[in-house]
C-alpha cells in the first residue's frame, strides 16, 4: 500500500531487526512512520515484510551502528522522513555468540554513535531509548572508569585501560552494557537542553533467539538456575520489555530521563542481596 509522505507525521526509529526490535515496532509504531534498521539485510527485509503485513507504514534501512557514517545516515533519514519521535536501540550482539572485538564495535562503540548521531537531529519531544542489560548491574569499576566510559569520544572508546584489560567476550559484554548506562546518564544534560530526553531499558533474560542461544552455551544453566532462585522461574517476554519501552517513550514518563529502568524479574536484586557468597 502506498503511504503519503507527511513532514507532520510521526517517524520511530527501531534499530535492531530481532524479537526484541520487532516486538518494540509493532508496540509504538502504530499509525507512524517506522524505519527499521539492521545490519542483516536478510533480518531486515523478514522483519519489514512481516510488519507491512501487518499494515504498518515501514522502512528497513540497513545500518551498521558500530560504524559512526552510516548511523549518521540513518538519523538523516529519520529527520528528513518527518517529526522525530523516537528512536529505540535495540541493535546489539551476543557474548555468547560474538567475539571481544564485536562487542566492544557493536555493544559499546555502536551505542555511543546513537546517542551522538541523534542528538545532533533531537528537536523537542524526542526520546531515545537504548537497550542495556541487567548484566551492566555487574560491573565492578572505579568512579573515574565510569566516568570515561560516559564521557570519552566514541572513537577514543577502545583506547581507555579498562577496555584495554578486557580479556574475554562475557567482561567486554558487562563493561560495554555497564558503559551504555552511565553513557546515558551523561549525556541527559545535553538532550534536556534540546527538550528531548534519553533513558536505558536493562532487560534480564527475554525471550528471544539470543537468549535461546546463550541459553545453549556454557553459561546456560547458570543463567537458567538464577531465574528459579530469584523466584520469578522463567524468562520474560518481548511483549513485556516493549511495554516498559512504550512507557518510557510515551507522555507518562516527560519527567523520566537519564536513568535505568530494570527490566529483569527480579534478578538484579537477588543477586544483590540474597545470592550465596562463595
């Protein structure tokens, strides 16, 4: 179906074309113009045929976030298609599935390049939200690392001495979702003063193919026996991590900015307070 382009219309921008991506498109991109991008141009085109069937108005763009270009493209788009509403950064990989060097370009490079290349289009009423992780909950740094880690040029990232330490994918994977937060927090300042705001979403264990994965590996019956001792006994949802999303792009949360929101069933606090200290 043909769509009228509207510079009055309200654009989303999703990246990430998986379970999370898809779930989050179809929860705030009713009625909007979405663009959805992804680094698969296969995952992207699954995804964009499933939501126009849908009868959603979308786009697939296909985006390497850990390359700062071709992000910048992506938010031209987004600004150009009409009234920049929302972006949702769900784009990311894996430390069970990629190597140290893909999640320091994708996990922690990539997301710097989305705050920047969309705060330099943020016009008022814009919120983006990037996906972290519980597992940034974590990460046991200094106050000065955090403060590099939320501060330092996205280039000059990989450059620090704790990215420099990192010996395996699972510690590069914790500091780089560790560094998505505090990245966050520092840049609301600067989004306020454009009237937009921006706020990290740190899922636990969702349901989606990833999850699935890691579940498989290693470290899968560790992450499976933590859902049982926190006491909430199963993953959670796409469905469920989409509605904390809407919440925060939407107009009950104008006062919400810099900040994290837990989405993991409990397990954060249990291991805080109730998990055995060996």
């Amino acid at each position: 179906m043909s769509h009228r382009p509207d510079m009055q219309e309200e654009v989303v921008v999703v990246t990430g074309a998986g379970g999370m991506g898809e779930a989050i498109a179809r929860r705030i991109g009713t009625g909007r113009r979405l663009l959805l991008a992804d680094y698969s141009d296969h995952a992207l085109q699954r995804a964009v045929q499933a939501l126009d069937e849908s009868g959603y108005a979308v786009t697939g763009v296909v985006t390497d976030v850990s390359d700062r270009a071709s992000v910048d493209r992506l938010a031209k788009a987004a600004a150009d298609a009409g009234r920049l509403v929302a972006v949702v950064h769900t784009a990311g990989v894996s430390a069970a599935t990629a190597t140290l060097e893909q999640v320091l370009a994708v996990d922690l490079v990539g997301t710097a390049h989305v705050i920047d290349a969309f705060e330099e289009v943020a016009a008022p009423g814009l919120v983006l939200v990037c996906i972290a992780s519980m597992a940034g909950h974590y990460a046991q740094l200094t106050g000065q690392q955090e403060r590099e880690l939320a501060t330092t040029p996205a280039g000059e990232l990989r450059d620090l001495p704790v990215v420099q330490a990192l010996a395996d994918p699972m510690q590069a994977y914790i500091l780089a979702k560790r560094a998505n937060q505090v990245r966050v927090q520092a840049a609301a300042l600067a989004w306020n003063l454009r009237g937009a705001r921006v706020n990290t979403v740190s899922p636990g264990v969702i349901s989606t193919a990833m999850a699935k994965a890691e579940a498989a590996s290693a470290s899968g019956s560790h992450m499976l026996g933590m859902l049982d001792a926190c006491g909430i006994g199963r993953m959670g949802s796409t469905g469920e991590l989409a509605e904390a999303v809407a919440f925060l792009v939407g107009p009950g949360s104008r006062y919400v900015t810099g900040t994290d929101l837990l989405v993991d069933g409990g397990q954060a606090a249990w291991i805080r307070h109730h998990m055995p200290v060996p």
